[in-house]
C-alpha cells in the first residue's frame, strides 16, 4: 500500500517540477515573476485563487469537524465562504485599478510615504509567516500521518519543493501548481462524495436520518452546541472568519495576475462557485465518515479528526482511494505553502528593498536578484520557526492569522479605497493598532494562557476569548478614525483614489 | 493639464456621481444584508434553540439557514455580476465624457 502512496506523491512532485521548469522559461522580469506578466485568463486566476485558498488544513479539518462535531463543523466553512462576497463586493475590483505588485503598492497609491509602505509591508510579512508556519505545522504532522515520514524531514522536503516553484517559476509555476492542485482535489472530493452518496441511495434525507443515530451524540449530533460552549467566540470567530480573506496577502496579490478590474471580477467569481461546491461537498463527506466509519475509530487515528476524510476513502475505495486522497492532500499543501511564499517574498524585495531601500529606483535585474534572494529567506524563517512550534494547535494558528488579516490589513485597506478623509497618520496608526491588539490580545487569551495546563502557560487568562476578531477589528478601524483625527493633514489624493479605483489607471 | 485638475474634473462630471451614488447604495445594502444573514445565524445557534425545530424530517431550520447562505452565496454572486456590468456600461459613457470635456479644455488653453 505505502508503495502506491510513495507513487502518487512522487507523480505529482514530478508534475509540479515540470511546471517549473515551463514556467521558469519566462520568469525573466519582476513583472513575470510576481503577476505573471499579468495576464492570466479570469477562470484561470479564478481556479488559482481556489487552489491557493482551500488548504489542506481546511479540506481535512473541515471533513473531521463536521464528522466529529456536526453542525459545529459547519462554522469551518459558512464564514470563509462568505468572505468571497466580502472579496468580490468591497475589495478585488478597486484593488486590482489601484494595485501593481503588492497590497502596499495600492495602499501607497493614495499616500505616497514610505512609512505606510513599510508598516504594510510588515503586516504581509507577518501574516504570511503566522499562516505559512500554520500550514507548514499542518503538513508536517499530516504527512507524517499519510505516510509516515517524521515531522522534521517532512517540513524539508515541503519547505525545498515551495522554494523551488517560487524561485524558479515565479507566479507562473504557482499559479499552475495552484490550479493543477484545485482540479485534484475538486476531483477527489467529487469521487468520495458521489460514493457516499451512493450509500444512502443518493437520499439526503435519509443521510440526515444514518447520521442522527450514527454518533455517540444522537439526536444532539445535529444541533449546535456541541463544540461552541461559549456563544461570543462562536461569533467572534465567524467575524474573523468572514472578514479575514479580505485581508489575507497570498489571496489579494492574485488580483494583480490579470490584465483588469473585469477579470478580477470573473476571477473572484468563479473561485467563489469551485469553493462553495467544494464546502457542500465537504458536508456530505463529514457525513459519510461520521455514518460509515464512526466517531470512535476517527478519534482512534487523531484526535482532531484530521484523518476522517482519508479513512473515508480508504473505506469507500480501497488503498488506491486512499493513496490518492493522501496524494491529493499533498499537492494541497504545497500548492498553498507556495502562494503565500511568493507573497511574502514579494513584500521584502518590492516593498522593502526596491520601494524603501533603494527608493523605487533598483534596476530591473537588481529587484528580480532580491526577489530570488527573498524567496529563500521568507521560508526558512518559516522552517525554523516551524521546527519549535510543532506542538501548537495548527487551527489556532490559521484562525490567528486571519484574524490578523483581518483586523491588520482589511481596515485599512477599505479607509484608503472608500473614506475620503483618511490620511497617512490614518494608516499608519490603523496598521499598528490592528496588528497589535490581535497580537496582545492573543497572548492574553485562552490559547496561552490556561489554569490546568492545556496550553503555553499555566494560569488565568486576560482576555476571555481565543479568536480576539471581534475585539480587534473594531479596533483597526477605530485607530484609523483616531489617527486621522488627531492629525491635521488634508489628502489631496482621493480624487485621483475616486476615479482610477472606479475607473481604472487608463482614464 | 496637471493631474489633480483632471481627476477633479472627472469627479465633478454628474454622470460621475450618479454612477458613484448607484454603486454605492448597491454594495452598501448587499454587504449589509450578507452581514446580517450571516451573523444572525452563530447569534441564534449561541443564544436560543429555535433553529433546532424540524424542517423536513430530520433537517432543522439550522441546517435550512446553514445551505440557503449557499444559495444566498450564489445569488449574490449572479447579481454582482449583472450589477458590475451595468456600472461597465456607465463607466465606458463617463470616460466617453471625460475624453470629450478634456479635450476640449486642452484646446482651448
């Protein structure tokens, strides 16, 4: 069985390297390297976006949740999908007419100081890493699991293969791997949930009836409550959740790999039809593990569920089934390691080196030798910082960095597109605030602190919520009101703001 | 034409406007209605039990708002799609506008 697993991953480490290889055949400028020269078609970029959006963490976690915790699961989804309106109506059009390579790049059209560039840029980097290190933890535990190589040369092998796409293939190879991977796993989820369905005579209610008397909970298994004990996380979550993808780098800089606003618009529509089928999809499987296999033998392999969907398919199809989810959940994670890559390399050598460093004026071949020279660096700061921190809860770290994203880049992003009278100060202070109550905050909530040692430290925590979002996002945006109040600069910019985010740059 | 003299003016034109009021009481009230659909649904699963009453069978209402913001998702997605492209028809005539305004200020300086 391990033969055929081995097989598939090996198949596809070598379908993503002949990507590369095509891809890195026009890597040849900083435009090719961060938008792809831009010209990617909408349902392309729309299928990237997919791809770079649904980790394996989520395809997973979500399969495990809703098996192990019923209509809780559910709050690992609603809310991410929704944020797609949030995308599509506020942010990915006025950010593609104002944007270039980078979210500082449409946050400095308006005010033109490299402090703003800088603290945006700090934002991306640290949300980059927060998530790169969530998924890096997710796949080195999660391979392990698969096919039993340990933690450590798990995160080598992912951390090499994503610096390889990035390096040499720039947006192009990740955009391709991106969209390989998405048509993967739309595909192995499609199989799983037609022979689950199979097995109730393609019968939804008579789905909901199995699962009723299936788990350990009865009646309860559909109700909510099962996992939410406290109602105001529940919805601080969902806040964050919704919120979040709006903010969140790796998915705002695929807006900038098509050629305008009106294929923005299609891209970000059609990633919201894969993902919602995906997440309807996902529901069924949650269904069929909790029905077919039973709560007590997902908990037996992990505790978190995690491997509910591959034993699913292990059930449904044999080892091949199995080997291929397991190879599936693979490409997931490296096609979404490699996105956020690219967008923290691409903050450290567009913003902070050409745009603050060398003042916008680096030469072409100057900026592509730093974007290189990032995208060695961004990951093996995320390595090593992976190596300590395997030990965390991996979907506290991905909802600590959408909450991030959220209370960090999301209220500034929508002041400078849509307010007026938002000034530098405005910015800067909306920036800082947003990232540091999330910070603060976290470091005082449940997930550090806890009286019986279930988490870092031992005792009472501060803050009585484990995602801070409902907290921290008012309080990005209040900063933002604060600091262009106290400040007494007028921007002269926001005409110009009006008409090219409506318009675009060709007016 | 410096810049900022040619942003204003684009600004001031009444189609301009009119295209900005439209846009802007459509994705205020859309982004409203999603918030408040969406959120409506944790506040009630947390604080009441009326969701737990049957719909059909043994689907609750919970589970029946739980796939209608899937319909919800896709309806506004088509609307949005139907919108933007009437706002691509106004902008196209705002530029045709702003060409012709321009222009003719050019010549006459």
């Amino acid at each position: 069985m391990n033969d055929t697993v081995i097989t598939l991953f090996l198949l596809i480490v070598v379908a993503t390297l002949v990507i590369t290889y095509f891809a890195a055949k026009i890597t040849k400028n900083t435009n090719q390297f961060y938008t792809a020269g831009g010209e990617l078609k909408g349902w392309q970029n729309g299928v990237a976006i997919s791809g770079d959006f649904m980790s394996a963490s989520s395809f997973l976690g979500i399969v495990g949740g809703i098996a192990l915790t019923g209509f809780d699961g559910l709050y690992l989804l609603l809310g991410a999908l929704l944020s797609y309106l949030i995308v599509m109506y506020l942010v990915a059009e006025p950010l593609r007419n104002l944007g270039k390579y980078t979210l500082a790049d449409m946050i400095t059209a308006r005010f033109k100081a490299n402090k703003v560039r800088g603290f945006a840029a700090l934002n991306t980097v640290t949300i980059s890493v927060f998530y790169m290190v969530a998924q890096l933890v997710g796949a080195g535990v999660l391979i392990k699991m698969l096919i039993g190589i340990p933690y450590v040369p798990s995160l080598i092998i992912v951390g090499v293969l994503m610096t390889v796409y990035v390096l040499f293939g720039g947006m192009t190879a990740t955009s391709w791997v991106q969209i390989t991977k998405a048509f993967l796993l739309l595909g192995g989820t499609f199989i799983l949930f037609i022979l689950v369905l199979s097995k109730f005579h393609f019968n939804i209610i008579d789905i909901f009836e199995k699962v009723k008397s299936a788990t350990p909970f009865g009646e309860k298994y559909l109700e909510p409550g099962i996992k939410n004990k406290n109602g105001l996380d529940a919805i601080s979550l969902n806040f964050g959740l919704l919120l979040g993808t709006a903010g969140l780098p790796h998915v705002l800089i695929r807006f900038f790999t098509v050629k305008d606003a009106k294929t923005a618009r299609k891209s970000v529509t059609v990633a919201t039809w894969v993902i919602s089928i995906f997440y309807v999809m996902a529901i069924f499987l949650g269904f069929g593990a909790a029905a077919l296999i039973g709560t007590d033998k997902i908990i037996a392999e992990n505790p978190a569920g995690n491997m509910a969907a591959p034993a699913l398919a292990r059930i449904l199809g044999g080892d091949f089934l199995f080997a291929f989810i397991a190879a599936v959940a693979f490409a997931t994670i490296l096609a979404v390691v490699a996105g956020i890559v690219l967008s923290g390399a691409s903050a450290f050598a567009h913003d902070f080196y050409n745009g603050i460093l060398k003042r916008g004026k680096a030469t072409e071949k100057q900026q592509l030798k730093a974007a290189r020279i990032a995208s060695i660096v961004v990951p093996v700061i995320a390595i090593i910082i992976s190596l300590f921190v395997q030990n965390l809860n991996v979907a506290f770290l991905g909802s600590l960095a959408l909450t991030l994203a959220a209370s960090a880049n999301l209220p500034v992003i929508l002041l400078t597109i849509y307010w007026r009278r938002f000034n530098t100060a405005g910015a800067i202070t909306s920036m800082i605030v947003g990232l540091f109550s999330t910070i603060i905050l976290v470091l005082l909530s449940p997930n550090v602190w806890d009286p019986s040692g279930h988490a870092i430290f031992v005792g009472k925590p501060l803050f009585p919520l484990a995602s801070p979002g409902i907290v921290s996002i008012p309080l990005g945006f209040i900063g933002g009101l604060i600091g262009t109040m106290l400040s007494k600069e007028k921007d002269k910019n926001y005409q110009k703001i009006l008409v090219q985010s409506n318009l675009g740059q060709d007016v | 034409m410096r810049d900022e003299e040619k942003y204003e003016k684009i600004v001031a034109l009444p189609g301009f406007q009119d295209m900005l009021a439209k846009k802007k009481k459509f994705i205020l009230t859309s982004t409203l209605i999603i918030f408040i659909l969406f959120l409506a649904l944790p506040v009630l699963t947390s604080y009441s039990t009326v969701l737990n009453h049957t719909f059909i069978g043994p689907i609750t209402w919970a589970w029946f708002w739980a796939f209608m913001l899937f319909i919800m998702t896709w309806f506004f997605c088509v609307l949005y799609t139907k919108k933007a492209s009437s706002f691509d028809q106004l902008n196209e005539k705002i530029k045709e506008e702003a060409n012709k305004e321009l222009t003719v200020k050019e010549a006459n300086v």
